[in-house]
C-alpha cells in the first residue's frame, strides 16, 4: 500500500487540476465565446436594465397579467417567497397530503374570484407548484383559460388577448420532446409593449 | 402527455443505438489499443504516469487494485471536505459563502466520493463556485472513472487464465478519465449552454425588479454529473431548474446520458469476453426490467393524482395541456419527461431530478424506490451497474447449477463456495444498511422528526432516504429534513457500505477468478446468451428485490396508494 501513495497523491492533484479546473475553466471560455447569450443565463433587457431571464418564472399577482405557476420557494429564513431565484426548490407535499388539497382548493377559489366568469375547468399546471419553484412556463389551456381577466383588466378584446397567447405557444421540440407552452414573462411584456420588441432591436 | 409514449419510445432507440459506438471505444480504451483521441491525449496520458512513478504495464493484484481505489477516494474524501471547511477564505466565491458545519461537510464528501451525491444541502446557498468545480466536479469524475476500473478489473478476472493480475488501477482510472469521460462531457456541456443551461463565474445578478438570479459554472458540472451517473445538482432543485436544464431538448440529452455509458458498457463486455452475445444477454435483462418500470411510472403520473378529484380541476391531458400529476414537476417536461427521467436516473445510480419524486403518485414514486432497492443493476450506475449485474449473474448460474446437481460455470470459470459468498456479500449488504437503517430510523425520535408528509407517505420518505443513500443513488424524497447529525451520519455510514461494501468482494471475486483455469463448456453448462438465461436472470433479481422489500413497500406506497382516494 506505501507503494501506492506517491501514485495516488499525484493522480489525484493531477485529476484535480484538469477535472476540476482546466476543465469548467476551458468550458467556461469556450461557452463564453460561441453562446454568450446562454451561458449568461438567456438574460432580456429593456432600456439597458435587466429585467430577468427567459428561463426564470417571475411572481405576477396583478390581474393584468398573466400569472405563472404556484411556487414554492422560500426566503433565507424559510419564509414563502415565490419565485426566489437564489433558492430553488417545490413543495414536497405528497399526492395524500391534506396540505396540498387545501392548497389547490384555495388556488381555485383565487383564480374563480379574480374571473367569477372562468368557471371552467382549472388545468392542473395552474394551481400545482413547479419542481423548482422558477418554472417559467404554464400550458396554453393555462393562458386562454385567464384569457378573460386579463383582457378585462387592460380593457382590451378578449380575441386579441387569445390570438396573442396563441402567437407565443411554442410546440413539443422535435415535435415529440416535452409539452408545449407559453413563456409566461414574454408574454406579459408583449402585452405591455406590443411594439417592445420590435423597438428593442432597432435600437 | 400525447408526447410521452413517443418520447420514451425514441429514448430507449436512440439508447441502445448509441450503445454500440460507444461500447466499443470503451472496449478499445480499457484494453489499451490506439483511439482517435490518442494523437491528442496519449502524451498527457504518458506524462501522467512519469510523473506518478508508474509503468503501464505494471499489473495489479486484486488487494493493491482495491488499496489504490480506496486511497485515492480517501484522498478525495478529506480535499473535499477541506474545501467545503475553509471555502469563506477561497477565490471562487462571489456570492461570499460560509464555511460548511462539519456534519455536512462530512456527509457531502462521502456522498460524492462514493458516486451517490445525495444532497442534504442546497447548491445556490450554500457552495462557492470553487467547491463546485475544485471539490464536487472533480470527484464526478474520479468516482465514474472508479466505477469503469472495477469493472475492467472484474472482466480481466473472468477472461485471464491462470493468472494473478487484475490490470493497473491508476491506468484504467486515467485512461477512463481521459479517453471516455473528459471528452463526452466536454462536448455535452457545451450542447448544454447552446440550449439554455448557464456556464459562468459570475455574481448572482439582481433584476429591475429585485429578483435575484442564482449565476455560476452549471454546465460543465451538468455534464458529467449525468454522464459519470452521479447526479449531484448544481442548485438545490437539480434539474428541475431551467439554468441547469433548460428546454424539452437539453432534458432529452441529460436523460440519454444518464444510461448511455451504463448501456454502452454492456456492449464492451461483450467485446471484452470475445463473445458479443454475453454483452447483448445482460443489456437485453436490463432493458426488459426498464421498460416495464418506465410503463408502471409513466402511466401512474400521466393519469394524475385522484385526491384532487371533486375540485374543479382537470388533470386530463389534451392539445394544449400536459394533464396529470403536475406537483413537483416542470411543465415543460410535463408527467411523461418526468416519468421517464425518475425511471432512468433510479435504475441508473445518478440520483438526479427533474421532478420532486417526494410529490409522485404513490405509485409512481414506487417505481423509483425499488429500482434503487434491486441494486442499482438495471443498467446501473457507470461500471458499478453491470459489476452488480454480473453478481446477479453468477447468482443465476448458481441457481440453474443446483437445478441440475453440477458446479456452475460462468463464461469457463468454475463459481465455487468463495465466489458465492463474494457476490451474496454485494448484493446483500446494500439491502441490510437499507432495512436495518430504516428500522432504527422508524424507532428513534430524532429521525422521525424530519419527516413532513403525514401517514404511510412518511414512512416512505424515510425508506426512500435509505435506500438511496445504501445504493448510492443520491435522489431523494426531498420533503425529509436530511439535514440533522443523525441522517448525515447514518446516512454516510450508508453511502460507504454500499460503495466499499461491493467494491471490495467484487475485486476479492476477481481476484479468485483470475486464478481458475479454464473450463470448457460441456452438456451440462448453462449458456449465458440465452433468452432463457435472460429470464432466469430477470427472475433473480426480481425475486432477490420482492422478498426483501415487499414488506417495507407495503406499508409506505402500497398503504399511500390504497388511502388516497379518502383525503379530504
């Protein structure tokens, strides 16, 4: 086993600085220089501030806007703070947990008083909490069904509101891969400024 | 949901073609011969070992091949325990982290030393980025490249006759390392960062309206943690985060990567062995025990949760909404890309997720916890998957030979006394550290404490932690506070027994094998690439799997699964 030791120690310092740094290091630079855009977190600005991440969900509560999915995330000290992006993280409840019936029920009963017209169907994704509390996205179903609210609240048609929600669903990847949905952010920033956008790039 | 059957079917297609290529690099690279990566890499491999003190052809019994294993990773035990110790003084740490309690310093280096990477701490809150990548990437590396040198050494018993070395540990750590692992998670990194995942060094970055994003070097972190199975998140909720899985696509890379080396290496048994069908028998055992799991899962989560039936809600799945179980999981994933991920990574040992199992149907959150329970040999983790497997194998031949009143043989070596006893270790230790770890758990206080579902459920969460810690899976029924001395050090008493307690009888069985002469086939020997030796094979492991945990599961899922109609 004495034998050994010298092989191991300089394996394992060599391992080190090639695993551990040429190679985040070398990855890092490369990632930097062919997709800045990503590897900084797919960031989108307006007027040269930031106004967040097209992967990362934000809490939207007027009515005027579209409201993404529950989360769970919670502050330093543990208490709820919805779409925390520095502590990822759901809600555990199980499937048989009262807890998570109440909450569902609850998150009902908020969407009917804020629409005392969308007495449809709730789809699920609307009122379950995502896996890591920043999904950004809901289910089309999600965004026609607050269709009503928002159009109400903005004092706009309802079918401009709907053909906007449809102009932003994006399909299964490869036609098969994953569910299709609605950026929930973009969204809402297009109904802010239609021509947002459009500005943006021209500028 | 109208994807998930499509999905899972171009998985396993895509999986198994992959296989093939990869399988025989591999084979390639262990055996020594000239890759295409060999004009780049082959004078950093030759400098490595001048610098060690070491010749290539030096050969290994099976107690130094276990020595050096076990030294480097004890190596990798303290650096990273020192680095999670002092990271508040290190570079690295724009977000300015505090030095880690020792308990989970302690716990946190055991699970990644020992390829589990159970996680009883949040990434974004609690690890420098030098940790990350100094600490935790490197021993994603080692504890993979662990896993393919066990094998090596366990297949060189099986083919080497007459012989007493096992190959050279610190060549096929290296060689593993270099030709196989650093160059696929180069290249699935990258592929990472293209669709969203994030690779940088800097600052959390504070929006307009004062959200905070968590930063840092997900994507290489990313790749090898899925390809070298070992599943340790960069942020606290794995791959359900979108910076550290971004779209549909980057979910269907990760889940690919986490059974491709697994898969492949069944093919490089094959080569290895000179018989490809031998290869071909194991790979076509795990995938059979796959695909059913995956359909169990996938039709539990896609049918959805009937505790919330009478609310108003519909979990039914249509055009424009994936339906079903939606708690804890991504809706751009939706119950189909959760359902297949949670199969792949507990049949795997990777142990990472992309959805909260804590919130699966109870059924589906069964399928996970037994897969993790039969061993880890459905596919399995890198090299330790088909070591396992090839222990369920020597079990079966064993089996089939008392059937027939003759000494078994596997691939022309005689099983006697010593080998069974070496394989009944492996596979049985891990099953003990779950149940007696569970048993106490259920008795002391302290540990029932940090349960947070109420009724069976509860019990699960603690199964479950035991049975990912003692298989070194790493996922976990989050929900449990693993966070407390009791399951840090329980927990990693665990880890170490499921990692050392096979590695060593495994080695100790190679090491007796490649002593045996040869022994040719006759009238009586078992043929091993039989469908029919796949079917005992199959039963074994599921019988080993039923008979121990049958009790335990009735009395979490089961019991959860029979109840949830009644919650009100």
């Amino acid at each position: 086993m004495d034998s050994q030791f010298r092989p191991a120690l300089v394996l394992f310092i060599a391992l080190s600085a090639l695993t551990g740094l040429a190679y985040p290091l070398g990855v890092t630079g490369l990632a930097q220089a062919v997709f800045p855009h990503q590897a900084e977190g797919s960031l989108i600005r307006r007027d040269g501030q930031i106004i967040g991440s097209e992967w990362i969900g934000q809490s939207f509560t007027a009515p005027r806007d579209f409201w993404g999915r529950p989360s769970a995330t919670v502050d330093a000290q543990g208490k709820p703070l919805p779409y925390n992006g520095a502590n990822s993280g759901g809600s555990n409840l199980a499937p048989s947990s009262p807890d998570l019936r109440r909450a569902v029920q609850d998150r009902v009963a908020a969407l009917r008083t804020a629409d005392p017209e969308a007495t449809g169907p709730v789809p699920v994704d609307l009122v379950t909490a995502s896996g890591s509390g920043l999904d950004p996205h809901i289910s089309p179903a999600s965004a026609l069904f607050q269709a009503h609210r928002v159009a109400l609240a903005r004092g706009l048609d309802e079918t401009t509101v709907r053909d906007l929600v449809t102009t932003h669903v994006e399909g299964p990847q490869w036609g098969i891969l994953g569910e299709p949905r609605v950026n929930v952010l973009k969204l809402n920033l297009a109904l802010d400024d239609p021509f947002g956008a459009k500005s943006h790039k021209s500028r | 949901m109208t994807h998930a059957w499509s999905q899972n079917l171009l998985y396993l297609a895509l999986l198994l073609s992959l296989a093939y290529p990869l399988g025989t690099h591999m084979a390639k690279v262990l055996e020594g011969g000239r890759t295409l990566l060999h004009p780049i890499l082959r004078p950093l491999e030759r400098g490595l070992y001048r610098l060690m003190g070491i010749h290539e052809d030096d050969e290994m019994g099976w107690k130094a091949y276990a020595w050096s294993i076990t030294l480097i990773k004890l190596l990798g035990l303290a650096a990273v325990f020192l680095l999670m110790k002092t990271q508040a003084a290190l570079p690295l740490n724009p977000e300015r982290q505090a030095n880690v309690a020792s308990g989970l310093s302690f716990n946190t280096a055991v699970s990644f030393i020992t390829n589990t990477n159970w996680q009883a701490y949040s990434g974004e809150t609690t690890l420098s980025y030098l940790t990350q990548m100094l600490g935790l990437t490197v021993q994603n590396f080692i504890s993979a490249a662990t896993g393919i040198a066990v094998l090596a050494a366990l297949v060189r018993g099986i083919t080497r006759r007459s012989a007493a070395g096992l190959g050279n540990a610190w060549v096929d750590l290296v060689r593993s390392t270099l030709y196989i692992l650093l160059p696929l998670s180069f290249a699935l990194a990258l592929f990472l960062v293209s669709q969203g995942v994030i690779q940088n060094l800097s600052a959390y970055l504070h929006t307009a309206g004062g959200q905070v994003l968590a930063m840092g070097p997900a994507a290489s972190q990313v790749a090898i943690k899925m390809l070298g199975t070992n599943g340790g998140g960069f942020f606290g909720a794995n791959a359900a985060h979108p910076f550290e899985n971004s779209s549909p696509l980057s979910n269907f890379a990760q889940m690919l990567s986490i059974l491709l080396i697994p898969a492949a290496l069944c093919v490089t048994f094959g080569h290895m062995v000179k018989d490809r069908r031998q290869g071909w028998a194991l790979l076509a055992a795990m995938t059979v025990m796959f695909v059913g799991a995956l359909a169990v899962c996938t039709q539990a989560e896609v049918k959805g949760n009937p505790a919330l039936d009478g609310l108003g809600v519909t979990q039914v799945a249509s055009l424009d909404q994936p339906g079903g179980n939606m708690e804890g999981k991504e809706l751009r994933f939706g119950p189909g890309g959760s359902a297949l991920w949670a199969t792949a990574t507990t049949a795997a040992s990777n142990g990472s997720v992309n959805a909260m199992h804590d919130s699966f149907t109870p059924l589906g959150g069964l399928v996970p916890l037994w897969l993790m329970q039969l061993g880890e040999v459905v596919f399995g983790g890198v090299g330790s998957g088909l070591y396992g497997m090839l222990m369920f194998a020597l079990v079966a031949v064993f089996i089939g030979g008392l059937m027939v009143g003759r000494t078994p043989e596997y691939l022309g070596k005689k099983v006697e006394a010593f080998e069974m006893k070496m394989a009944s270790i492996a596979i049985l230790l891990p099953c003990a550290a779950v149940l007696i770890g569970t048993a106490i758990s259920v008795l002391v206080p302290a540990a029932v404490a940090s349960v947070s579902n109420p009724g069976p459920h509860g019990f699960s969460q603690i199964l479950y932690a035991w049975s990912s810690a003692s298989n070194n899976n790493g996922s976990a029924f989050a929900g449990l506070n693993a966070n407390t001395p009791f399951y840090n050090d329980g927990l990693a008493v665990a880890m170490l027994l499921g990692r050392f307690g096979v590695i060593w009888p495994v080695l100790a069985l190679a090491g007796s094998l490649v002593k045996k002469k040869h022994t040719p086939e006759g009238l009586g020997t078992l043929p091993t690439h039989t469908p029919l030796f796949v079917g005992v094979l199959v039963g074994v492991v599921l019988l080993v799997g039923a008979l121990t945990f049958i009790p335990a599961l009735a009395l979490g899922p089961v019991a959860e699964h029979l109840t949830l109609r009644s919650i009100r």
